[in-house]
C-alpha cells in the first residue's frame, strides 16, 4: 500500500484556496491550523468557517465516502445539526478529502448539558431509531453484534485491581453488577438500531448554554446495539444525563442500564490500560469518563433483579 504524504500547511492552504476561490492565484488564501496541535495533521480548521478532513489510508477513504452518504439519510430525522460536505474530492491519488462546514460552538468537554440540552440528546437518539437499518446498510454500514457484558464485566474487575494500587478505584463497587445482573442485561434480539458509535465529549457541539446543536464524526456509525449510544453519552455528558435522554427517547430500562454498565465497564479497564502503559487518551479525559460513567442514578434499583425473575 502506498505510503500516504504527511499533509503540511502549504498542502491544506492550497487545496482549500483552489476549492473557496480565496486569496487569487498569489494570495495568502485562508488561514489553516491543525485542529490537533500533535500527532498527525489529518484535520484541519480553514477560517473560521470550514474545516478540513484527509483521509489518511485507504480504509479511512471507505469510511470518509460512506459517511458523506450517511450524513444526508440521518439529516432529516434528527433535531441537531449534522456536517455538510461543501466539496469532496481526492487530495492524493486514491485518498480522499472532504470540505465540511463549521457547526459553532463548542464541546460537551468545554460546556456542560443542561436539560434542555438533554432533549436534545433525546431527539438524537429517537432519530436514530427512526432511520432505517436497511438503508443505512446499503450505503456500506456495517452491522455488528453486541458486546457480551458478561466479559466486560471479567475484565473490569481485573482492571479494578489495577486502579486500586493506585488508589484510583474502590473495586467493591463493581460488585452491583453480578454475573447473573449481566445476563438479565444482555442485548435483546431484533433491537439493531444505527449507532453513531463514538458519542464522545469532543464529538459532540455544545452552546455555551448547554444545547447540543450538532454531532460530529460519522464514519465509525454501525446497526448494532443502542445501548452503545447510551454509554458513550454516559461517559461524556455523565449517566444521569445520558439515561434522562434515553427514558425520553422512549428507551425503557434494561438498554439504559445496559447502557450504564458498559460505560462503566469500558471506563474502568480503558483507565487501567492506560496506567499500564497502553492507549493515547489523555488521563484527564479517562479521569471524566470514570466520574461520569459512575455517577448514581436512581434506576440503579432495577438491578436488584431476583435470580429467578424472567427477562
């Protein structure tokens, strides 16, 4: 596979002049910036309008053009704001770019979600109910099975081990989530849904006065598990939240403690990884996840489920 070129400002200023007609032939053109000051420079600010995607293989290329597809089918039937392409195109032979315009505002990371913002939480995830999976997939999204919750369970009670030498973590409070609580939460058939997947802090733009007005990042979407979307909100916006808008999105509450446990599970062993030495995401990040993920909500209660209860 051939190797892709390291993206520069003088390869982002030009593309972009010929495409925003800025600055004439000889001009400046826009101003450009990495939106990540390290690491590779595959996504870029232009302006104060636009922002710039390269895709940096072939593998991010399929992905890029699938989500452009995506992004027009889930448009409609949600009440945020979704990037649109202004142009598309290749930026290397074979890799692709895409020219998105700028959604205002900040992140769930820089701006806390007030209740109004967690109605429009509600609205995401009902919208992404109502899309249909068998469109989705015709566009190329992939479906996938859901997590067993029963080893993720095994793993975050290893990884507690880890935390609690360096009194991170008080292991006891896994002990809520029994081997006989995770099968009761296992994923029910025929409730695939599309899943944007990465509902993180960053991907999600945030008013300063608490609104989501837009959702970021679509190329990792599958039809999977809704619970997956529950979690990743629990572990950005916290888990009060994140189950207030999944109860208002008409979720009951098995998926919204299934939710729950798998932020909770992913936020204990991803924080242990990362104290031994594996993953980039910053400790101060892991550190929110952990506190959002195992904020107490009173659905809690639903998991004193008797042994003997049916699903």
């Amino acid at each position: 596979m051939t190797q892709a070129p390291t993206p520069t400002a003088d390869t982002v200023r030009r593309l972009v002049r010929a495409l925003l007609k800025e600055g004439g032939p000889g001009g400046p053109g826009p101003q450009v910036r990495p939106v990540a000051e390290e690491g590779g420079h595959w996504t870029w600010w232009v302006g104060t309008r636009h922002v710039l995607r390269l895709a940096p293989d072939h593998d991010a290329t399929v992905r890029r053009r699938r989500e452009l597809r995506l992004r027009d089918l889930v448009r409609p039937h949600v009440p945020v704001a979704v990037p649109t392409s202004v142009a598309h195109g290749e930026w290397s032979p074979g890799l692709t770019y895409t020219l998105d315009t700028k959604v205002p505002g900040g992140t769930a990371e820089e701006h806390d979600v007030s209740a109004v913002g967690e109605a429009d939480l509600a609205g995401l995830l009902g919208g992404l109910r109502e899309v249909p999976p068998r469109q989705a997939e015709t566009l190329g999204v992939p479906r996938t099975a859901p997590r067993s919750l029963e080893a993720l369970r095994r793993m975050a009670v290893a990884a507690a081990d880890t935390l609690a030498r360096a009194d991170e973590f008080d292991p006891g409070r896994l002990h809520q989530l029994t081997q006989a609580g995770a099968a009761q939460l296992a994923a029910q058939p025929a409730t695939a849904v599309l899943v944007h997947h990465r509902l993180r802090g960053e991907h999600l733009v945030v008013s300063a006065d608490g609104r989501v007005r837009g959702v970021l990042h679509w190329t990792d979407a599958v039809i999977g598990d809704p619970a997956e979307d529950i979690a990743g909100l629990a572990l950005a916006v916290g888990s009060g939240a994140a189950v207030r808008a999944a109860t208002l999105a008409g979720y009951g509450a098995r998926p919204c403690l299934r939710g729950l446990w798998l932020a909770r599970c992913d936020s204990v062993s991803r924080l242990a990884d990362r104290l031994n030495g594996h993953g980039t995401t910053p400790l101060p990040v892991l550190h929110t996840h952990l506190r959002h993920a195992w904020e107490p909500i009173l659905l809690e209660r639903v998991t004193d489920l008797r042994e003997d209860e049916e699903g």
